[in-house]
C-alpha cells in the first residue's frame, strides 16, 4: 500500500514560498511571540465593542499571519545578515587554518627530506 503513494523526492520540487518559511522557521519561531503579546496588550486596554464579537478562529488567523509575518522580516533584516557575515568569518578562519596546517607540513616534509 505504502508503494502506491510513493513520490520519488528528487522528481519534487518544492515551491519557493514554502522553502523561504523553511528557512525562516527559527527566526518564526524566536520571534512569534512579541507581536502576539502586543496585540493581546493592545486589546486589553483598549476595548472596541466590535472586536468582542469577532469568532475565536478569525483572530487567530489573523494574530498567527500577523506572527508568521513579523518572523520573516526578522529573518530577512537579521538572520540573513548575521548567517552570511558568520559564514565569511568562518570561511577565513578555516582557510587560514588550512593555509598554517599546509605551510607546517611542508616545513617537516623539508625537514625530513634534509634530515
């Protein structure tokens, strides 16, 4: 049964809204519950007769799209930024690493060959 309604994963290609919330799930995550603690606040002090009568599922869609929202632009303007400085910095590091550990080996392979 579990053959029948095998898709190989290769031939999927997933659409790129879903692969920027992929990569935006941590800041979502992170950052999903400021924009819900301010508007709980917000509509504690401020009491519009209107919003009483709003269904339950209307306002959690709405609070959650507002949060999913508020992640991706923390993603975009912060973990964008800080992933691809992280990545440079890592990437100097290891190729001045890489760079000491080849001059090193050719200093005792010379050393060795004298010896």
């Amino acid at each position: 049964m579990v053959a029948v309604f095998y898709v190989p994963i290769r031939d999927y290609k997933v659409p790129n809204p879903f692969l920027y919330l992929g990569d935006a799930s941590y800041s979502i995550y992170l950052f999903h519950m400021f924009p819900i603690m301010i508007i709980s606040g917000v509509l504690k002090k401020v009491s519009i007769p209107q919003l009483l009568h709003v269904p339950v599922i209307i306002s959690w869609v709405l609070v959650t799209i507002i949060s999913v929202f508020f992640g991706c632009v923390m993603y975009s303007v912060v973990e964008k930024k800080l992933n691809t400085y992280t990545k440079k910095l890592l990437i100097k590091k290891s190729n001045a690493r890489l760079k000491g550990f080849f001059i090193n080996e050719n200093i005792n392979a010379d050393m060795s060959i004298h010896a």
